[in-house]
C-alpha cells in the first residue's frame, strides 16, 4: 500500500487494496490508477485492473452546518470544529486482459467483492479517513452522473463505475479557553449586623 497523503489518495489505497484481496486473490494482475490502453493486452501479458478517478465533487446532500465539541476525560470541551465534509469520489473500472473471456471474468469478480459492501471496511482505510472513524460510503455499477458521458473514458471495453462519498475535515480544530475558576485564597465575607443593634 502506498503511502498517500490526503483523502483521496486515502480511497485509492482503500479501493485498491479491497479489489487485490477479495477479487483478484488468485490472478496475477495488477491494479494500476491510470486509464486502459486502445488495444487489449499482448498475448502473455499480465492482465491490469484499471481504476482511474474522473470526477471530483462535494456530496451537498450530506453537508451539515453548527460546530463539533471535542472533549477530554472530565467532560470539559477543549476545542471545537465543523463538521466534516463529504466529498463525492468517482471511479471508473475496467480491465485489460488479453482475451475477452478473461476481461469478463475478472469484472464479474472485481463486482461481487464491490457489491458485498456499502461502505469501504474500516480495515481497509488509513491516515485521516481511519482517525474520523466515520463510514466511507461506496456504491457500485450505479449510473454515471447526468452530466458524464463514460464511453469514451473507457473506450471499447465494459466498465464498473464506483462512488465513494468519503468525509472531509475543512481546517483544524479551534482550541477553547478553560473555564473560569474562583481564584484559591479568596473567599466572600460574611456580612453580620453589629450586636445590639436592630
């Protein structure tokens, strides 16, 4: 796995590493973050699972507004931040094999392991996506977006879209002040009548 730094090189790894071990356990191909060639693979020549990211944008319907208390062991709040964002990841899939029966068959494998989860396993993420400890959402051979013509990304070859809605942090948490204690030493009088009087 290689070490990325950021969100999405974060789902990169977390994609790759589902693909290699739940469907490509037993064959020798590669998963490469790059479009496929025009031409199928020589003769001889390992197949390629081919996994390549064409569309970046926010997930609106997951945003949230007001801030996130943090605090420590006493229950005292020690710093606040917004809420994360959810950014919506798109990956296009396809394989480059040298025979067709061999492109359809790994498909098939790559989309049942895919299928088997609607989010990306916690054992699978790293770096901030593994600290937030929030679900990373993932949806497999849905339809591309209404504005994204896929075929001539993929080119020839079928292909499994994949999203992945993966949270965000904006900025940094901002520290709180601790709260306000009487200073030690100091104590309110009591305030007494004098005797006698009345």
């Amino acid at each position: 796995m290689s070490k990325q730094d950021g969100v999405i090189g974060e789902v990169d790894d977390a994609l790759r590493e589902l693909i290699r071990r739940e469907a490509l356990a037993r064959s020798k191909a590669e998963v490469l973050l790059s479009a496929p060639g025009a031409e199928p693979a020589a003769e001889g020549e390992a197949p390629a699972v081919h996994l390549r990211l064409y569309d970046i944008r926010e997930d609106l319907g997951r945003r949230r507004q007001g801030t996130i208390n943090e605090v420590n062991a006493d229950g005292a709040v020690t710093a606040r931040r917004r809420p994360p964002r959810y950014l919506s990841l798109s990956y296009l899939v396809t394989v480059r094999a040298p025979e067709p029966e061999e492109e359809h068959r790994l498909l098939s494998a790559i989309l049942r392991a895919l299928l088997a989860h609607d989010t990306i396993p916690a054992d699978r993420l790293t770096g901030s996506l593994a600290e937030l400890g929030l679900p990373v959402t993932m949806a497999a051979a849905c339809p591309p977006r209404e504005d994204r013509t896929l075929e001539a990304a993929a080119g020839p070859r079928p292909f499994v879209n994949v999203v992945v809605s993966a949270p965000i942090t904006p900025d940094s948490p901002a520290p709180v002040a601790p709260p306000v204690r009487e200073p030690l030493g100091v104590r309110a009088e009591e305030r007494h009548s004098p005797e006698g009087l009345g």
